[in-house]
C-alpha cells in the first residue's frame, strides 16, 4: 500500500466512528451499515476484489467467502477473540492473512462472567422481574433464596487470559479456584491465582460454580451435555461467556426446569440469535444477548486492535495479532 493507492476494504458492520476514521483515512472502504448481520449473499458481492475485510463472529470466512473475494484478498481482521468463524486453514493455504482481538477484552469478559455468577446465584434478574410483575409482597426469611459467591468453589473450565481473570476475581471473593484445560499454565500461574487442576469430570463434581471458558472447537461443541449436567451438585450455577455450541442447550433447558442445578446465566447460545424456549421459560436462567465484550471502552479498543491488524496487513507489516504466520509472514522471525 503506498499514499497513492487505496486499497479497497470491506467493513461488514459499524464500528466506533474513530476506528472507521482510521480506515478511511488510508483505504477505499465498503461499510455494511445494517443492523442485522450483513446477508450471506451480499456479504459475497461485497467482498469481490476487497484486498482486506473486516468481518464479525456473524460473518463466515470460508472457501467460498475466500473464492468470492478472489486473490487480493491479503488480510481478514476477525473483531471478535473468538474466531470459530473463520476457516484459518482455508486462509493459510490461499496465503492470507488471519487475526483476532485477544487481550483487549479479557477483563470485560471476565466482569460479565462474574455478573453471571453473581445474578444467577443470586436471583437479581428474577428479583427484578419479580417487582415489576406488581406482586404484592412483604420481606420474608423464606423468600427468594439464592446460593452463596463467597467461600464457593469455582470450576473454570478453560483456563487462558479470561479464566485466568475470572479466577483473580474470585480470589476477592474468598473463593476456591479449581480449573480444566488440555494445557496446564506454568506452574507460577497456579501458584498466584491458587488454582488447582482438576480433571472435567472431578471439577463439576466439586464446584459449587462452573464458569466456560474454552474456544469453539470439534472438541469443544456440547462439552457440557446431559452426563455432564448429572455430575454437578443440585446447588451448581453454570456461567457460559464462551461460545453457545459449547453447552447442549436442550439439555440445559431440562437439568434447570428440573431443578437438577440451581440456576445458569448464559450470555451465548448455540444458535444466536435464537434462544432456545425451555431457557426462556426457566426462571433460575439469566439470559443476555452476547455482551460479554460489550462496554464503550472495550468496543472501541478491540476496534482499533481490529484496523491495527488491517492496516499492518495491508501495509506488508505484520499484524499484532496473527493467527497464521504461516500463511506468509510479512516479519519472518
Ligand atoms: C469475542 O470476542 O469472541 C466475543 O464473543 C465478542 O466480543
């Protein structure tokens, strides 16, 4: 890319003005300016003889996305950490370059994970329902009991950059930490954060909280399915801030109507942006549509992480966070 050329992007979704003003500024842009996510077949149109693209978690980057684009194509920026979306094999062999936004969300992920936690077990959405119905009421020691945060054992399952946060969170809360993962983290993360390692099976069994933490993968997908629902104590709240697929959403409906855990507070789902109905029925579910991200701050910073990596890619520089560095990295190291 040089002053004279433009290179021309496309941008499937508003971003935050300053972060759309740094594109423009250098490249001819395409904005998809819905509300809804931008439609397959124009999502296609759009993305012929783009040189980069900036897409969402809403957006599929595969062959025919990569076929459709054609081979300018340099450089796609995924404004999301989760990257479930895209076909990062599929990228690498056309030679094209694959990033996310990590890092910049962790500890806003890691807050709605604990607002979960803490409104699940302790009824705060059903409450708030609960007033607004105009039920008569009067305080009462019997009513609206919820579990206990403090002194509990979290179970995180999943434990990268927001689990690891999730877990410092729980440390205020005098909390037990017990943690999943296929990879264990140096043993002086351990050490700080006091977590002990637990395999899947054991840690459901002990935690009085479950929090997901893991990425969306062939692995991964119904991780938590009904056997697994069975292990978890009567009193359980499971928090999913990762992917919906992640959770067998059927089977969740059914262990909270009856009662098997105490409650769950879900703010992904397996097919966003449908919410299964047994959920919607189930009072002990504190349902919130995917904003695990979602603050002023955060927004913007995974925004200006997202043009960073465009722009590098665009510009032969290697982006600040590439999936692939073996599709051709512009910096071999
Ligand atoms: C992500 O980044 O993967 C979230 O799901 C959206 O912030």
């Amino acid at each position: 890319m040089t002053a004279e050329t433009r290179p021309p992007v496309l941008v499937t979704r508003r971003l935050p003005q300053q972060a759309l003003d740094r594109i423009t500024a250098v490249c001819d842009m395409t904005l998809y300016d819905g509300e809804d996510a931008m439609p397959r077949g124009r999502l296609l149109a759009e993305a012929a003889g783009k040189a980069g693209a900036v897409t969402l978690l809403t957006d599929r980057v595969d062959e025919e996305f990569l076929d459709a684009a054609g081979p300018q194509l340099t450089i796609v920026a995924n404004y999301a950490v989760g990257f479930d979306n895209i076909d990062v094999d599929a990228c690498t062999r056309r030679g094209v370059l694959a990033c996310n936004t990590p890092e910049v969300l962790t500890e806003t992920t890691a807050d709605t994970a604990f607002a979960l936690m803490m409104a699940a077990a302790r009824r705060i959405a059903e409450g708030d329902r609960f007033l607004r119905s105009g039920t008569a009421w009067i305080w009462g020691p019997l009513m609206m009991l919820g579990q206990d945060v403090h002194h509990a054992t979290v179970g995180i399952v999943g434990f990268g950059r927001i689990g690891q946060a999730v877990a410092r969170r729980a440390r205020g809360f005098s909390m037990r930490v017990v943690y999943h993962d296929t990879a264990r983290p140096p043993a002086e993360v351990e050490q700080e954060l006091a977590a002990e390692y637990r395999d899947l099976e054991d840690l459901l069994r002990e935690s009085d909280f479950i929090s997901l933490h893991t990425s969306l993968s062939t692995q991964t997908r119904h991780l938590i399915n009904a056997e697994r629902l069975a292990l978890m104590k009567p009193t359980a709240v499971l928090v999913n801030t990762s992917r919906g697929p992640v959770v067998d959403e059927q089977a969740l409906a059914r262990a909270l109507a009856r009662r098997q855990i105490f409650a769950a507070g879900l703010d992904v789902f397996e097919r966003e942006p449908e919410v299964h109905p047994g959920l919607l029925a189930c009072d002990n579910a504190v349902l919130i549509p995917h904003l695990g991200s979602a603050t002023v701050q955060t927004r913007l910073a995974m925004a200006n992480l997202a043009v960073d990596n465009l722009l590098a890619g665009l510009q032969g520089r290697r982006p600040p966070a590439l999936l692939n560095p073996q599709a051709r990295d512009p910096e071999p190291r």
